[in-house]
C-alpha cells in the first residue's frame, strides 16, 4: 500500500468517525501494521499538507492531524460510493461536462481528467465526459474549487440524438475490463471469507488481525471507484457481476468489523482538550440503504 492511499482508507474508515482528527503517533502505529515505516509516514504527511489535504495542530509537544476541506471532499466521495448501493432507475438524463483550456494549464486538465474519472464520468472525446449519474452538485463543486468557471460547462440532457445509451456506455467505459477485474477479486476473496469464518467460528482471530483485513479488503475495493462508475441498476445486465462483489465484500467487512473497530480504538489518540464522542456503529457498519 502507498502510504497516502492507506491514509484515506483510515480516514475514511475509522478517524472521521472519532473527531477527524489523529495523534500522529497513534497514526505511526497504525500504519507500521502494514509494513510502512515511520518516515515514510512522516514524509506523506508532510506531502499532504503541502497539498492541502491534511492539517496540523500542536497540542504540547504532540501534533494532531486532520483533514482538510478538500480532503474531507474526498474522503466522503470515496466512502459514499464504497459503501451506497447502486441507485435501482435510471432517471433517464445525462450529465455532460465539456471543458477547454489554454496549454499553459495542461497539469490542471490533467487534475480535472482524474477527478472526472473518479467521479465515475467516462470520457467521450478528449473535453467531453459524461455520466447517467446524479452528479451536478459534486460537480459544481469540483468547478468552483478549481477555479474554472470560464473554462468548463455542465449540461444535463435526456435526449442523444445521434447515437443510443448503448454506444455511450461501450465508448465511456471499458466494462470488459471491469467485470475482469470483479472476477478476479472474487476468486481471490471468497476463500479468504471461508478461511475468516472458520477461524471466527474458532475464536481465532486476534482484533489486529481482523483491523489488518478489513482495511486491506477497504483499500482492494475502492480501486474500484476508478473503473466502475456505479449505473443504476437498470443500465446493467441482471447477472452483473458487480453485485455478486459487494456482496462479498459486505460480508467478509461485516464478519471483521467489530474486532477491527476495537483495535484501532486501542490505538487511537485525541487530542486531551477534545470531547470526543464515537460514531462507533457508524464504523461498524457504514453501509447505505440501497437508493430508489
């Protein structure tokens, strides 16, 4: 795991539930459980804050993290997909981002083209994204935090005259490639899940263990935001093996949940002069009610 990847999956499964905010030595510990050491920690952290995604504050001689606005955007944009079911209908309209700029802002365009696609929109030519998802505000967010109001517009139309929803879909995304990939965690997965739940059955699996897991599983999963972009379920085939998936991953997550929340709260640190009060069933069970 890189360790900035690894540090939204924490932040995302377990801090924002206790303060959003983390003793950077509770944070070292965490992290060294999965083979990352304390400097490189320390160095993307300090990348972060340079990037505006996390911030400081010294209580003493200890310095407590948070994230930022932006981070915090981001962190709930990658938890709401994780965890929300698929919306059931389609409500027929596309939203559709068209944008230009000069060649002296190629690395914003380039910034724009990531968070466009980890958004879920998919790409119809080089200025032109699109997506059957409800995602004006994000979007207009993404816009006024870049800046960039002269440069991108946002329509939203439930008519394509020329070519069917078909055609869009196959040009936007490449779900060949997406369902491989499905395949591919499941087979790896599901005697994972068997293993676990003979060992729970056991009583032998440790709280560090299962923190270990949970967060490997959370972090394999959300690689996904990045190629599946979450279409109601009456755009995709009956057997898609998307669902079959999230439910594999709903229930090794929830078979681990408890011991793994127990860990992290034997290492976790707020700061003395915060009154903390613990979203525990929330970072138990994140899951979202399936969308109508």
């Amino acid at each position: 795991m890189k360790p900035r990847s690894l540090m939204f999956t924490l932040y995302g499964e377990y801090i924002q539930y206790y303060g959003e905010e983390i003793w950077v030595g509770s944070l070292i510990q965490l992290m060294n459980g999965f083979g990352i050491s304390e400097s490189s920690v320390r160095g993307a952290i300090l990348r972060m804050v340079q990037k505006d995604l996390l911030q400081v504050r010294k209580k003493g001689n200890k310095s407590y993290y948070s994230i930022t606005e932006l981070g915090r955007r981001r962190v709930e944009d990658g938890v709401s997909r994780v965890y929300s079911a698929p919306r059931a209908n389609w409500d027929g309209k596309w939203r559709i981002l068209s944008y230009s700029f000069p060649e002296e802002k190629r690395e914003l365009r380039n910034e724009i083209r990531k968070e466009l696609t980890w958004t879920g929109f998919g790409m119809l030519s080089n200025s032109t994204w699109v997506s059957p998802n409800p995602l004006e505000n994000q979007v207009m967010e993404m816009i006024k935090n870049y800046k960039i109001e002269e440069n991108a517009i946002l329509f939203s139309s439930s008519d394509v005259v020329s070519h069917p929803k078909e055609w869009i879909m196959e040009k936007g995304w490449d779900f060949q490639q997406v369902t491989d990939n499905y395949i591919h965690f499941i087979e790896k997965y599901s005697p994972k899940f068997d293993q676990l739940r003979e060992k729970a059955l056991n009583n032998e699996l440790s709280d560090e263990e299962c923190f270990i897991k949970r967060t490997t599983i959370v972090h394999e999963y959300r690689k996904f935001l990045f190629q599946d972009p979450g279409f109601p379920r009456d755009l995709m085939p009956e057997d898609w093996v998307g669902t079959k998936a999230r439910e594999l991953f709903w229930n090794i997550h929830q078979l681990i949940s408890i011991p793994a929340v127990r860990y992290f709260e034997s290492i976790y640190e707020a700061a003395p002069d915060r009154d903390i009060k613990p979203q525990r069933d929330k970072a138990i069970n994140p899951f979202k009610e399936v969308y109508v």
